[in-house]
C-alpha cells in the first residue's frame, strides 16, 4: 500500500476546518417583495448579511417553497460581492417542486452567475418568460431594452417607447453611478449590473428590477451634496431635476453628459403611467406612485441600489410619450430656474409635489424636511418659498409638523418670511390657520398637537 503524502493526509483535516467555518444562510419559506397586497422589502432585505469575509458560505435554497423572481435575482449580485469580499460559495439545492426557489434560480439562468462577471460573451442563460441579463457594456444594455420592449409588444408602440426610455435611464444610472470593480487574473473589471423582469398575466402586469452593489445613492450625491446625512434624504434628493447626474450643481464627474434629468424623468413618467417605483439603497426606501411620494428606513441595508418598476398594462389607457416628455422637460426647467434664482436672491425653494408627492400627508417626512432645509434657511436668513403646483391633499398634521416650528421661530415676520404659492383653496386655508395659531399672542395651544410633535418644535425653538 502506498503511504499517503503529507498533503493527502491533511486534505481531510482542512475539509473539516472549512465545514466548521462555513456559514450556511437560507433563504426563507416566503422570500418575496410582496406582503399582504403591500410592497415590503424589509423581510427579503434582511436576508443579506454584508458582514461576512474570507469564509465559505452555502446559500441553502431548500427551505424556500415560494419566492418572488425579482427578490430571488437579488441573490446574484449579493453573491458577486461575497466573492470579491474573498469568500468560496457553493449552493444547496431542492428541485423537487414545481414552484420552488431552485427550479426558479434555474429558470433564470443563476447557476451561470460568475462566468457572466468575466466572460463577455456570455449571459444568463434565462428563459424568455424571466429573462435575468448582465449589464456590463452597451451591447449588454440594447439586449436588455430589446427583450423589455418585447413584453409590451401588443399594447402599443406608446407604451414599448415609454418602457424603453425609463429602462434605459435606470440602467444608465445602474451602470454608470452604480459602478464597483474587482481584479480577476490581473485585470480590472466592473461588477455587472442585472435586469429582471417577470410578466405577471393574472395581474396583467410586469415587474422590473434593476440593481447593483456600487456605492450607493447617499455615497454619490454625497460627492456633490456632502450635507446629506441619511440614505432616506439622498433618495428624495435623487429623484429631484438636475441633482444626480454628470453636470450637477457642483459637477465634481466628467465622463458623460448626464443633467441629472434620469430619474427625475423616470419617476415623472412612472407616476404618469399609473405605475409604482420603489428605489431601495442602503437601510431606505422610496416609493414613487400616483398617489404619494413616501419613504422609510430598513432594519438592515442593500449594498447598492436597486429599483423595482411596477407597470399595470391597459390597452385603453392613451399618452404620448413625446408630449409627456415635453411637458416634464418645461416642469424641471421652470422649477430648476426657480431654485437658482432663489438660491442667488437667498430664498429656499421647495417643489412640494416633486419632494412630497400628490398627497403630502407623510408627517415624518415633513418634520425631516423642516429640521434638515426650512429650519436652518430660517436661521440664514432665507425667504422661503413653497410651491404646491401639483398637489391636490395635504393634511393638518402635515403642514402643522413642516411648518409650526419654523412660524414659532419667526414669529409675526413668517407672514413675510413664508411664501405659498399655487395652493389649492383648502390647503391655503389649513396654512393660514397653522399661521394664525402659531403666531397668536397666547402662543399655540399644546393640546391641539400630538407630544412628539410639540416637543419637537418646542426644541427646536430653546
């Protein structure tokens, strides 16, 4: 008998130090985005552990008996960035149902997710019903647009043009803004993007989802914008004109001439067409709808960014895109002349629709609005202006959070230091009420305000 070699007989020592360091992280029963008939990222975002370095780690699929294709497609990038952070992955498999998470990885060409990272001419080998693409190049980016507007074929050339044009910017963004590299054999290489998109017939709908695990929103505005505190407030500033692209306020890029018009067009449009977008970066989301523009932490976070399109297909539905983008173009020119100018008369302008939405009524998005912008333009000096053109509510409670402190700081002079314009009749008289009372010689009665809030202001004020 041979005797072994030193090596062979310490092979399964190390096999059994690596089984002992590994970590197994499994996918849950339910690994999906929706919850109840409600969007909530929080349970699939809390999958992700953004820790782990230099360990083998099994992503187990076996415990996942129903899961969502843009939730599962999360998965891939996640896995690119455990292998740059210098961690062996293998995967843990469980084929026997039809509706199973590893039947779906399959259908969505995973099992080929490194060779996508190095090889350019190949792609996941997905099926035509949920196609999965890298988007590493522009051929990448074409393939991808080509197959989007395939889906939308038999609603109309409106709608394959619309869905095309808001593909293409948030793979721009993806690609461009997103960008994260890595070295395999001595070479530079981007972390690829991907797009999945599933047509959802029952719902008669299609679900899209781009995403990344690049620096994140708050990190790039942060270049141009460095008073940005939180992920929350990067992505109600992301989708503002003229803020997140290549010839910004500060224009600290230079590779492409971007004028921060992407998102704001894509979210415009997105709201436009009755549809719903979720931006989800780092521990915040945003959600862009008809309706409202509201936003709110995650207990964990996303590396990256990625947005979730979410497009109701209706044949009687009429537009056309070519006005449409007239008409948001002219939008965002007056409102971006109208924040230069003010920021060089010292005023504070703030679009209410573009910042709150249809309906402002997110009362914690208003008290960080005020404590961030309205409170210290105050203490500068400012003027502030507020332009209601596009909204059609706003709440008491709202309008008393975003605007009590700042009147009780000015006292008498917020009747010349507050500028409203384009209000509705309603929302004019709610403000000259928050007006009169914060302003009356007994000083605002505490009882008609909720204790946060009151404090909050009374803080704000000592």
């Amino acid at each position: 008998m041979v005797p072994l070699t030193l090596k062979e007989q310490l092979y399964p020592v190390k096999r059994r130090l690596r089984a002992e360091r590994r970590v197994t992280l499994r996918i849950p029963a339910g690994f999906s985005f929706k919850r109840g008939g409600t969007k909530n990222f929080g349970p699939v975002v809390e999958f992700f552990d953004w820790s782990l370095r230099n360990v083998p780690v099994e992503i187990d699929f076996t415990g996942c008996s129903s899961a969502n294709y843009q939730a599962l497609a999360l998965v891939i990038p996640y896995c690119w960035h455990l292998k740059q952070m210098g961690c062996s992955i293998s995967f843990k498999f469980d084929k026997r149902t039809e509706q199973s998470a590893s039947r779906m990885w399959g259908m969505m060409g995973g099992h080929g997710l490194f060779a996508v990272t190095t090889d350019l001419s190949v792609n996941f080998k997905s099926t035509d019903v949920k196609p999965l693409i890298a988007i590493r190049n522009p051929v990448d980016l074409k393939a991808a647009l080509d197959r989007a507007t395939d889906f939308v074929s038999k609603f109309g050339l409106e709608y394959q043009k619309t869905l095309r044009y808001v593909l293409a910017e948030l793979l721009y963004n993806a690609t461009e803004h997103g960008r994260r590299e890595f070295t395999w054999r001595n070479h530079r290489l981007n972390t690829p993007a991907i797009i999945q998109f599933s047509w959802y017939e029952q719902a008669n709908e299609i679900g899209i989802l781009v995403a990344d695990v690049g620096i994140g929103v708050h990190a790039h505005l942060a270049q141009a914008y460095p008073a940005i505190t939180s992920d929350e407030e990067a992505l109600r500033l992301a989708i503002q004109p003229e803020v997140s692209g290549t010839f910004g306020r500060h224009d600290p890029y230079t590779n492409r001439n971007n004028a921060g018009m992407g998102l704001y067009l894509s979210s415009s449009i997105v709201r436009r067409l009755r549809a719903e977008m979720h931006l989800v970066s780092g521990n915040s989301v945003l959600h862009v709808s008809p309706s409202d523009l509201t936003s709110h932490s995650l207990e964990n976070t996303w590396n990256g960014t990625f947005v979730l399109v979410t497009m109701r297909l209706e044949q009687s539905y009429q537009f056309a895109l070519d006005q449409m983008m007239h008409e948001l173009r002219e939008q965002a020119s007056a409102e971006v002349s109208a924040r230069t100018n003010d920021e060089q008369e010292q005023k504070h302008y703030l679009h209410m629709y573009n910042y709150f939405g249809k309906n402002a009524d997110d009362k914690q998005a208003a008290i960080s609005y005020r404590n961030r912008h309205l409170l210290p333009a105050i203490d500068e000096g400012k003027l502030v202006v507020l332009d209601f053109d596009g909204v059609e509510t706003s709440t008491h409670s709202f309008l008393n959070a975003l605007l009590a402190s700042p009147i009780r700081r000015l006292g008498l002079s917020a009747y010349k230091r507050l500028k409203i314009t384009r209000a509705k009749a309603d929302i004019r008289e709610t403000i000259d009420y928050v007006l009169d009372d914060n302003t009356s010689p007994e000083g605002a009665d505490p009882s008609k305000y909720d204790d946060g809030d009151h404090k909050s202001a009374g803080a704000h004020e000592r």
